[in-house]
C-alpha cells in the first residue's frame, strides 16, 4: 500500500475556479497539520489555466505574488512538503498514491469534476462523491431536491445568462413580482459568496445579474432574510454525525468574500446561543439534508434563522468548506472534541472506507 507502514497522500490545490486563493490557503494548513509519521505527502498544484503541477513546489508556484498568501509560507519550523516525482508513476509524473485530498473549492473541484476522475482512476478521495458534490455545488438543483425531500429553503427565481441578455426586462419583472427588495443574486455554482450582491432597486438587480453571469450561466435571486447566520459541521458516510453549532456575526451587510477572508473582523460564535431544542432540530436537518445529496466525507451546512419568526431555512451545502484551522468547518469539530489533525485523519479513514465499499459493487454481467 505504501512505503514502510506509510500511507501516500495527494493534496490538491488551486484550481480553476474563482475561489482559487481560498484553496491555496486550506491545502496549505491541511499539509502542515498532517501526521507526517502516517503520511508520505505529495502536494498537487492546479494553476488558474488548469494546468497540474505535480513536482518541485506546487505551493511556491502558485502564491508567488500572491502577497496575502506568501507570508503563509514562511512559518518558523513548518515546511510545505514539495512535490516528488514517483518512479514507474502512470503520466510522466503523477504520483501513484493510496487517497487524494482535493482542497478545491469551486468549479473545477467542488462540483463533481475532479470527484469523475477519481472514481476514473480508481483511487480513494476525501469528500463527497460524483451526485453529491455536483447537487452541493448547484445552487439551483440542490434547493429543488432539499424541497422536495421535506427541508424548507429559501424561495428563489432561476435565470440563465442567455435568456437574461436576451430580455432582462422579463428576468426583472418576474423577481420584483415574487420578492421585495432587497435581494440577493448568486451565480447557481460558486461558493465563498463570489460573486453575490444585494440589490436594493432595479437598476441594483440588474448589475447584481451582470455580476453573478461572469462566474456561471445560471443565476438565482432570493430574498433577503433578517437572519442570524448559523452553521453546522457534518462528517460521515452512510452514518453521518453533526458537529455543534456556531454563529457568524458579519462586520459587513452581509458575510460576503472581504467579510470572510480580507477584512478578518467578523466573529465566529461557538457554540451558537440556541435552546436545545432548536440546536437538536438544526443539527436533525442538517444530517437529513446530507443524507438528501448522498453526500460522504464531509459538508457544512448553513441556516438563516428568522430574527422575527424563529423560523429555520437551509441556505445551501458546502462540500468541500474553507479548510484551514481558523475556518469554521474545523473549528466546530474542535469544539466538538475533534481536533484538526485528528479531524483530516477521520476524513482519510472515511475515504477508504468508501473505496472499500466501491469495491463491493460489480461492474460487469453475464
């Protein structure tokens, strides 16, 4: 299986997806909390053309420049393993290993492309698989199968970028007569709130929808929700289990991409302040929603809970959540009891359990 008692795994980064740097990163905190003593480690880089850098140091390659990101580099005692060419590897230079750890958030990562051509080579991976990640990355068919499965979610109008420059007028009349302003538009696959807006008037809702067009061909607007922001960590297979839950209270209108990962005032409130009941209900459904997508792995889910009413909405999925030790998909397993470095080896263990599994359906008949 590996060298010596080892087991060999491949972290991917970067990508190209509009959440590139977010990537960048998550895989660089996952490399520096691996057990090296467990893990022979090969870092994958994805530029933003596509193109896989699979030897000397992926890392360096990609954040050269990127100054916000660099620093991350130069921790005293904490090397970022480099790349190694494996001899005998299939493609000139692509390790042979026993799991990859994809890191990629976004398109081209979190969507159920690079989950395809795992399952294509045969080999172990950390997260959801082909139908779960894509539905986790749809903002749009993810709605549609947590409705129809009993979950409330928000309301939305669905628009594609064709029709909406073909007769935007229409895309506007239909969202003024379902919401009132303010809304929200989202670009139905993205993630890291790239590419959202809240729009107060028409000709706000008309550049919201240029904006989003630019990352997708699809585009939702919703309503806007006097909410509080809750989310809950879940990880698992077949049996998933729900972290405890936490709040984020934004330092901007709303938690959008500065709030996130630029501006670093927004706080992070663990465990939220919920009854019991409510922190058991919401926990309930974000395990149902999981088990909704088939997701595997991992996922955090996220909630609006009406200020007014009290009443509970699933936003969306995330199937591949910001993954570095401040975000809060980890931090709730650590509050929770599970440690960062115990959390990745929980999430190695849970892939290889699902390639075992794999391994019991028959592909052929007669």
């Amino acid at each position: 299986m590996a060298r010596g008692d080892k087991t060999r795994l491949a972290i991917v980064f970067g990508g190209r997806s509009g959440e590139h740097r977010v990537s960048l990163a998550s895989g660089m905190s996952v490399m520096r909390a691996v057990d090296k003593a467990k893990y022979d480690i090969y870092p994958i880089g994805i530029d933003k053309t596509g193109r896989w850098i699979t030897q000397g140091d992926p890392m360096a390659v990609l954040t050269a420049g990127e100054q916000s990101l660099a620093g991350l580099l130069e921790v005293p005692g904490e090397d970022v393993p480099r790349g190694e060419l494996v001899p005998g590897a299939a493609g000139g230079g692509f390790p042979t290993v026993d799991v990859v750890f994809p890191v990629l958030h976004g398109t081209f990562g979190e969507d159920g492309t690079v989950q395809g051509l795992m399952e294509l080579a045969d080999v172990a991976y950390v997260g959801c698989g082909v139908l779960g990640s894509a539905l986790g990355m749809d903002k749009i068919a993810q709605k549609d199968v947590l409705k129809a499965r009993g979950l409330p979610v928000l309301d939305y109008v669905a628009v594609t970028r064709r029709h909406w420059r073909r007769d935007p007028e229409a895309t506007i009349r239909a969202a003024e007569a379902r919401f009132a302003y303010p809304m929200f538009v989202k670009p139905a696959n993205m993630g890291s709130s790239v590419g959202i807006s809240c729009a107060h008037a028409s000709a706000e809702l008309a550049s919201a929808i240029d904006e989003a067009a630019r990352f997708d061909r699809r585009v939702l607007v919703e309503p806007s929700v006097d909410g509080r922001e809750i989310e809950c960590s879940v990880l698992g297979n077949d049996d998933p289990e729900a972290s405890v839950l936490g709040e984020i209270v934004p330092c901007n209108a709303f938690y959008d991409y500065a709030a996130k990962y630029l501006d670093n005032a927004s706080e992070l409130v663990i465990p939220a302040d919920l009854n019991q009941e409510m922190s058991d209900e919401m926990r309930r459904m974000a395990v149902e929603a999981y088990r909704a997508l088939d997701c595997a792995g991992m996922a955090r889910v996220d909630f609006f809970l009406d200020r007014t009413t009290g009443a509970v909405c699933i936003n969306e999925l995330n199937t591949i959540p910001g993954f570095t030790e401040i975000s809060m998909y980890p931090k709730l397993w650590e509050a929770s009891g599970l440690p960062y470095a115990q959390l990745i080896d929980r999430l190695i263990d849970l892939a290889l359990e699902r390639r075992a599994d794999r391994e019991q359906t028959e592909t052929s008949f007669g």
